[in-house]
C-alpha cells in the first residue's frame, strides 16, 4: 500500500517545481491528489519526473488547487541561447506607454505615412507566421511607437485606421512575447489588444480582440470566464446581417476552435467536439484559408485542430490517426505547422512511439526553432525521453539545445 511521505526530486522539472508549490501551501501529496482528484500514485510519479506532466488541462487543475499560476508549475520563461533580450525590452517599454502621447517635432508628425504602416504592420505579421522570431523582435519596437505616433496625429476615419494597425502591432506583440515563455508579458500585450481595437469602433475588430482576451482566461483555467466571452462572442456573429460575410464566417470558425480549446481544457470532451465539428462547418462553408485578423482560419487550420483536441484530451492513438490523413501545404504558416509538428510529436509520444515524438519535435524545431525549443511540453516530454533512454548524438544535442540535458 503506498504511503504518504514525500519523494524528494533532485532535478528541476515540472514536477519539482509542483512539488515545491505543494510543499508553500504546507500540503501532503495526499491533501494534493484529493484535492485534484488524481492517484495518489500520479502525484507522486508527476513529482519525481517517471510521469509527463505536459498537458495543460493536468496542469490547470494542479495549479487552480494551489492556488498558483501554471508556469509555477511549467517554469517558464526559460532562457533560450539566441534569444534577444534587448528586443524583449523596448517592446515592453512601448507597451507601457501605449496612451502616452508622444513627444513630436513637426518633421515627425509631417513624417506618419499610413500606407508605409500598412506595408511594415503586414510585414511584421508575416515575420511572425514565418517563426522568424529574430526578425519580429527586431521590427516591432519601432513599428510600435510609430504606429503610436500616428494615432494622435491623424484624425477621424485615418485615426481609426491607425488604431486596426496598432491593435494589429499588438497582436503581433502579444504573439511574439508569448513564443519567448513571456506570458505575464504576452497578458500585457493583448490587454493593449482589446483597448486598441475598441477605438477602431469595427465591430468585427474587436470581437477579434475578444477571441485573444478569452485566450487568456483559458490559459490561467478560469473556463467560466473564458465561455462567456466566447458564447458573447458567436451570439454576435450569428446575428441575420452577418451571414455570408466571410469574415464574420472566418471568425465565426476561429471562436468555435477556441471554445473547443476550453472545452477540452475542462475535461469536456463532448463539448469540444461539438465546438470542432462547427469550425468545421464554416472552414466548408469560406471552401479555402483565410487569414482575416491574422487568425488563419479555414479547412486546413481545422485539420490541424482536429489532431490538436485529442493531444488536448490525452487520446494519443486517436490523434495519431488524424494527422496521418494530414498534408500541409509547404506555403502554409511556418508557425502553424510547427505547432503542428509539435503536437504531432506530443500525440506520438502519448501513442507510445519514442522514435516518432523525436522526429516531430525536430521537424517542429527547424520550422521554428524558438517556439519549439521554449514549449513547456516539448521540454517536458524530450526531458523523460532523454531520461529514460539515453539518447545520443543528435537527439542529445537537441536535448541540449531544449534545455533539458
């Protein structure tokens, strides 16, 4: 019968930082497994590192019972060599002064040009759907406050204007910052999301900033929250004068996904199901991807979220049998198909198939070698499987290059 002592982890991972989060609230591992309704044998192996604890619905439980915030469980931010910490900086210097007006000359009010903020809003978007996260940290400082600029210099309809290519820049922000583990940081940005986009006065605009904001509820477990934004925001787009609009359909789409995140997160398999099978329905309906608001909805996004909710769920055969059947087109975001491939290899490993979860994570790192190399679960899963099989030459050095031998 086990008892009920603690086993004491001497290697830092995510469960010995749950194990140091149990110990602050001066519980058992026993108090733990009631309180989260887990074997008192899942606690323990979650705690000496036998088990991977990579799934977000486990984690969420685990910190909403201790009352922590999850990257005290999953550790992030990690430091990554490569990463730019001088980028990192003057983004979140512009986010502070996101309603600051700015200090002008006349030469630098004379000098806002909107259609070179459209071209440089569009590039820094696709820097960022290319995983090109060197470049995106490099642009979005400047991008920022000149975008900031010129909403207090123009007026009326072009300040509106200028306020979609701001919430834009945000977002770009927000993606990026939450790609480098930042994600009080990534908060931040889609708080600055949600404030530019209501003075944009679109309403499509900032139902999109919605869709963000309810990522973040989902993100801490407060599911609750998050459906109410999400239902909010489909009885909306169901309204008569949107239909047939194939942006309100594209977003539409994009809110069913991410209700079928929730769901899933909330161990609500049928619900998330039942949100999947209607982002379905409207990828048939647009026939093709969109990438309205930088959301990049259509059949094929579903498809990839069909191989995503079963990895969600914990049903690593069934999400196997899934993205067998997938193709990606080679022209298709570098950053979508890395968290493709990530998920590939998260659902491979679940499967039980070692030899594959390597090559998915790999595949994911040379697509996007930032985003795979900070992914609390790639780091979680490729540290069991160095730990328990040794690998050597180029999967240790990917190991290395993760942060986890």
């Amino acid at each position: 019968m086990p008892t009920d002592h603690d086993e004491t982890p001497t290697v830092e991972h995510n469960g010995t930082r749950l194990a140091a989060a149990r110990a602050a609230r001066g519980w058992t591992q026993s108090r733990l497994a009631m309180e989260t309704n887990f074997s008192l044998a899942a606690v323990k192996a979650y705690e000496r590192g036998a088990r991977s604890l990579d799934r977000a619905a486990n984690i969420l439980a685990l910190a909403r019972a201790l009352k922590c915030h999850p990257t005290d469980i999953t550790g992030a931010p990690y430091y990554v060599p490569g990463s730019d910490d001088g980028a990192v900086s003057a983004i979140k210097r512009e986010l502070l002064r996101y309603n600051r007006p700015p200090r002008l000359t006349d030469r630098r009010a004379d000098d806002v040009d909107l259609a070179d903020l459209r071209a440089r809003v569009a590039e820094a978007n696709a820097w960022r759907q290319a995983a090109a996260m060197t470049r995106t940290g490099e642009v979005l400082p400047d991008l920022l406050l000149d975008t900031r600029i010129a909403t207090h210099v123009l007026e009326s309809d072009e300040r509106r204007e200028a306020y979609g290519l701001l919430c834009s820049a945000y977002e770009a922000a927000m993606q990026y910052l939450y790609k480098m583990g930042l994600v009080s940081d990534a908060t931040l940005a889609t708080e600055r999301v949600l404030w530019a986009a209501e003075r944009t006065e679109d309403p499509l605009r900032m139902l999109a900033a919605r869709w963000y904001e309810s990522g973040e509820y989902i993100g801490i477990g407060e599911h609750d929250e998050a459906a109410d934004i999400l239902d909010d925001g489909l009885a909306e787009l169901s309204r008569p004068q949107r239909r047939g609009d194939p942006v309100a359909v594209s977003l539409a789409g994009a809110y069913h996904l991410k209700a079928s995140l929730n769901s899933a997160r909330a161990y609500d398999g049928v619900s998330a199901w039942a949100h999947w099978d209607r982002a379905e329905a409207a990828a048939s309906e647009l026939g093709s991807d969109r990438n309205d608001f930088e959301l990049v909805f259509g059949p094929t996004n579903v498809a990839i979220w069909g191989v995503s909710l079963p990895v969600e769920l914990g049903r690593g055969r069934d999400a196997v049998r899934r993205l067998e059947r997938i193709v990606l087109p080679q022209d298709y975001s570098r950053e979508r198909r890395a968290h493709f491939h990530i998920d590939a290899g998260r659902a491979h490993y679940l499967a039980g198939d070692h030899d594959s979860a390597w090559d998915a994570f790999e595949h994911a790192e040379r697509l996007a070698p930032q985003h795979a190399r900070m992914h609390p679960a790639v780091r979680e899963n490729v540290r069991l499987m160095t730990a328990k099989y040794r690998r050597s030459g180029r999967r240790m050095e990917f190991a290395r290059r993760v942060g986890v031998a």
